[in-house]
C-alpha cells in the first residue's frame, strides 16, 4: 500500500518535471536542445498543449490589409457577368469600431483564414500540399460566405476572385501620417470556382 | 501560486535525522542530507492541498470568461462552432486525422445537435464556475473548451490557447474547496451533523480514503506546479520573443500595435495616445522587461507591484486593443500567484469596507474579535449560514466569516 502510494506519487511528480521541461522546450526560441529532442518535444505537446504567445512578437505588425473579393456568374445565355469589389476588410474594422467586446469572427476569422493561407502557399498561389488546398478552401468559404451575406442572399454567382493590398504602418513621427499609405503589396489571387457555399 | 507560503512547512521528517547526522561521516552527512530533502520534498507534497483560493480563482475566471464568451458569440456561433462555419465539418475531419485532435462537435452535421452542444457548454461553464459537483464538471468544462477550441482553431488568438490549456489543467487540482457550491455543501452537511462522530471505518478502509486523500493532494499540488510554471513561460517566451524584435528596442513597437485597424476599437483614443512617443517608448520597454523578469520576481514580496503593473498592462490592452477575452484570461491567470492569506484577507477587506460605509458604527470590543468560528448548527436546523447571512447585515463582524471557513 505505501510502496504503491509512493510510487504514485513519484510518478506524479515525475511527469510534471517532464512536462514542464517539454513545454519549455516547445515555447523557448529554436535552439540546440529544443532541435535535438524536437521528436519527443512534439510527440508530448502536440495537439493538446501546444501554444505560441507570439502575439506582437518578435514585432507587432507593421502593416494593415484590405481584402476584397469579386463575383463572376454566367447566366443561361453564356455572358458572363463580373460584380465591382466588395472590401471584407472593411466589414471587419467597421465591426471592431466603438466595440467594447469584438466579435473572434471579425478580428480572427478572415485575417487568420489569410495569414494561415500565406503560411501554407507561400508567394504561389498554387497549392502544394494537403493542408495547402484545406486552406485554400477555407479562404474561399470565408469570402463566399462575406460576400453572400453583403449581397443580402441576393446574386448569385459560380467564382469569386481575391485581391489582398498590404498598406505599411508610416514609422511614428512621419510627416506623411495623414496622407494614405503607398501600399507595399497588391497581390491578386486567381478566380476560384464556388461550389458548395455562396449560392 | 503560493509560493512564499513553502517556508511555513512543518518540515516534519527531517528532524529526527539531524542529530544522527553530526556523527556521520561525510558520506553519511550527504546521505542523510539527501534523504533529508526527499522527506521535506514528500511533505511539501502531500502535506495538504496548496493554494486552494488561488484554483478556485482560476475555475471562478475562466468559468466566467467562457460563459461570457459564448454569449458574446452567441449571434456567431454558427459561424464559428456550427456546421455552416466556412471551415465545414468536412474540413475539420480532415486536420482532425492529420492532427489526432478531437471534438464533440463533429460528431454530427445537424444543426439541432450543434445547438444543444452550445446550450451544454453554456451549463457547463455556468456549473463549472459555481463548483457545483466540482470534479465531474471540470472534466466536461475540459471537453467542452478542449471540443470548440479545435473546432475553431482557425479563428483562435492567445486569449483561447490559455482558457484551453488551463481547463486542461484545472481538472487536476482540487478547484472546488473554496468559494463554490460543493463547499457550502459540505460545510451544511458537516454543520447538520454536528456532533455525531465520524462513522467507524475498518482499518483498510481507512488505509484506504488516507491513501486517496494524499494522491488527490500530490496530484492538486503538481498541478498547481504546472499551471504556475505555464504562466512563467507565457510570459518567458513572450518576452524572449520580443528581445529579438527591433521595433521593441527601438521602444516604437506599441506605435505600430495601435495603428492595427483590427486592434483599433477607439480609433481617437489609440490616435491620442500615439501622439505622446515617449510613453509609447517607456511603455514598450516596460513591457518586455516586465514579460522576462515576471519568474524572477514571484519569490519576494516585489511581485506584488510586478502584478498590479501587469493588471494595468492587461486593462490597457483589453481598451485600447479591444482583446478583452485574451486581458481577461491573462489577469486570471496571474491570480495563481496571490498566497491564501491574501484571499482570506480579502472578505475582512470587504467587511471592513462595508462597515466604514454601513449605517452604524461598529463596537470596537466585537471587531476584534473577528476571527471567528463557523456557526455552529444542530441537527435539523438547516438555516444556519442564513442566520449568519442575516447577523452580517447587522453589521456583526463577529460572525461574518462563516462564508469562508469550508
């Protein structure tokens, strides 16, 4: 009875150490040991505790960005007809303005389906592995969905089109901080077909 | 966590060691040394539970902040949780066989079963955060945050990584002792029972509740150990981060923080405060020293200025950022490092505060005596916290404290 209520504890006590060292490991800066027991660091914290407090770190970004997103549809006569931009960005900031408690699905939603499409697709926008094309997907669901909601339910269309302009931070003190920011990228996705949402 | 609160271990097993150890040879003194530190390592672990207010803090908070949160999605949750989220059931499928994550919510595609999943995670957090059946429902609060967490893992900031992984944590310590709805159970019971003694239990038995009792101890203790060296990283890793950043040097980094349109509720106010670089410099500077001195600080008394600091830092951030949920369960989690006298002290604060304000002026003879005695109720006489309840509104401190002693 004591022997196994000791070794209870140890065990207890034991895998806390583990842990904590695990952990340290998974949210410390690359570095040697981290690298060289990368296996077991991940076998421990993956998926249940992994983490990143990255937030503002190593820098906050520098740099907003406005997406927008366009609609095709073909009609039964074969024309095709393409709608103006619609800023989803805007939607967004508009929701986040004089809001006390705003809302994951206007700070996290679309600017993380972007961030996470980046992080997968690189400057390419053809994708190169299984969770590349999952993102993809997720991207157009998520402008679809905006878009349709912006129409009111109303047109319906078959592709949507992307267009992500990163407009620079000016540094403090700059002289230009009235006048809008050159945009430092305008970058233009290729139209995607819509199949099951936005109809 | 209550760390300052160790050297007040009665270090039990050490002592009858000491004076056999001045005779012994040096290996022996090492020996003896060394079995010395097990013991008070074995006391320190199961000699009781530490920091019980600090866990039922941490339940009381994140309780709260979840409950707050669905409520606040409550016109999203399709959006996020539900089968009509732009990241499909389908989707979530598919990372789950990548990842080995989880949830209850893909489970079905109905939306009437998405629907009372939500109405069962707000019971549960409301539950949860009263300490009602503590034990069982901090393992449904884990699978509930656990289950829409991986759901939604694509629109999850730093604010829900930590409500995650301290549900997942909390469900090891004894969160329910203090402040909850199983302690004022308990506490009636035991006061209904007055002096009927203890049933009788047979030796094993009793070996065997002795034997529960010291692994649910251990088990709280470590994992109070963890959730305390958690925090540390959080704020470690942060600031280590944030060393190798040049705009945290060059002490500009919140300007760029505030120009964030999506971190920008107050527009003017964010525009007002960038206005003033110095601040914004000292600010930033402030900050990462802050992050990466925070583990070095808790083992004095200096960490009490560090964490009110930090609570302003958090406040400022959940304004002027508009992150109220993640400052939320920031400042939650930097309750842990608060010791149980400060808890307790805490309602004699409020007491005294109430008395200062009441109608009557107290009888100084009676306020010394504060520290009091639960009340003592017979058998049959359920109403005994509510006579205390009733004496406190006399302005009685006498017999305030009955709410607290579990």
């Amino acid at each position: 009875m004591q022997a196994g209520l000791r070794t209870a504890v140890a065990v207890c006590l034991v895998t806390t150490l583990v842990h904590v060292v695990l952990v340290f490991l998974h949210v410390a800066p690359a570095n040697p040991v981290s690298k060289r027991y990368s296996s077991q660091v991940n076998g421990w914290v993956y998926p249940l505790f992994e983490q990143n407090w990255r937030l503002f770190a190593p820098d906050p970004d520098s740099f907003n960005r406005t997406i927008l997103a366009r609609t095709a549809h073909s009609d039964s006569k074969g024309s095709v007809q393409v709608t103006p931009w619609f800023d989803l960005a805007a939607v967004d900031h508009s929701a986040v303005d004089h809001n006390v408690f705003p809302s994951h699905t206007s700070q996290n939603l679309l600017r993380r389906a972007w961030t996470s499409y980046v992080e997968t697709h690189g400057g390419s926008d053809t994708a190169r592995s299984e969770r590349a094309v999952m993102l993809q997907t997720y991207l157009r669901n998520v402008a679809a969905d905006r878009v349709a909601a912006l129409n009111g339910g109303g047109g319906t269309f078959e592709f949507i089109q992307l267009r992500v302009i990163t407009l620079p931070v000016a540094a403090p003190g700059a002289a230009s901080r009235n006048r809008p920011p050159a945009p430092s990228e305008d970058r233009l996705l290729p139209w995607w077909k819509v199949t099951s949402h936005g109809k | 966590m209550g760390s300052e609160q160790i050297p007040q271990f009665p270090s039990t097993a050490p002592t009858p060691h000491r004076r056999a150890a001045q005779e012994a040879s040096v290996a022996g003194t090492a020996d003896r040394w060394f079995l010395e530190r097990i013991g008070a390592l074995w006391a320190l672990l199961t000699h009781r539970p530490v920091s019980l207010y600090a866990a039922s803090v941490l339940r009381i908070g994140y309780g709260l902040l979840y409950l707050v949160y669905l409520l606040r999605e409550f016109p999203h949750r399709d959006e996020i949780w539900g089968p009509g989220s732009p990241w499909t059931p389908a989707l979530a499928r598919q990372l789950f066989d990548q990842t080995g994550w989880n949830s209850i919510l893909i489970l079905s595609d109905n939306r009437a079963y998405f629907e009372l999943c939500y109405v069962m995670a707000l019971v549960t957090s409301a539950l949860f955060m009263l300490g009602w059946r503590t034990r069982a429902m901090s393992v449904l609060f884990a699978v509930v945050v656990a289950s829409f967490h991986a759901r939604s893992i694509f629109m999850t900031d730093g604010g829900d990584n930590l409500i995650l992984l301290m549900a997942l944590y909390l469900v090891l310590t004894s969160c329910g002792r203090r402040w909850s709805l199983d302690a004022r159970r308990n506490r009636l019971l035991a006061a209904r029972a007055g002096d009927v003694p203890e049933p009788v239990r047979s030796f094993s038995a009793q070996q065997l509740h002795d034997a529960r009792t010291t692994l649910t101890t251990v088990v709280h203790n470590c994992a109070m150990l963890v959730i305390a060296a958690q925090v540390c990283f959080l704020y470690g890793s942060a600031g280590l981060y944030k060393v190798q950043g040049p705009t945290w040097g060059s002490g500009t980094a919140l300007h760029y923080a505030l120009n964030l349109e999506l971190f920008q509720p107050w527009p003017a106010l964010s525009h007002l405060v960038d206005e003033y670089p110095m601040m914004i410099a000292i600010a930033s500077y402030l900050t990462v020293l802050l992050q990466v001195a925070f583990p070095f600080v808790l083992f004095g008394r200096l960490k009490y200025p560090v964490l009110t600091v930090l609570l302003g830092m958090h406040i400022g951030i959940a304004v002027l950022l508009g992150l109220p949920l993640f400052s939320g369960a920031m400042i939650v989690a930097d309750a842990v490092f608060l010791p149980d006298r400060f808890y307790a002290f805490l309602p004699r604060l409020w007491r005294r505060a109430a008395q200062r304000t009441g109608t009557r002026p107290s009888a100084p003879d009676r306020a010394a005596g504060a520290v009091s005695v639960p009340p003592q109720g017979r058998p049959g006489v359920p109403g005994s916290t509510h006579r205390a309840v009733s004496a406190q509104k006399d302005i009685t401190p006498a017999t305030g404290l009955a709410s607290e002693h579990g």
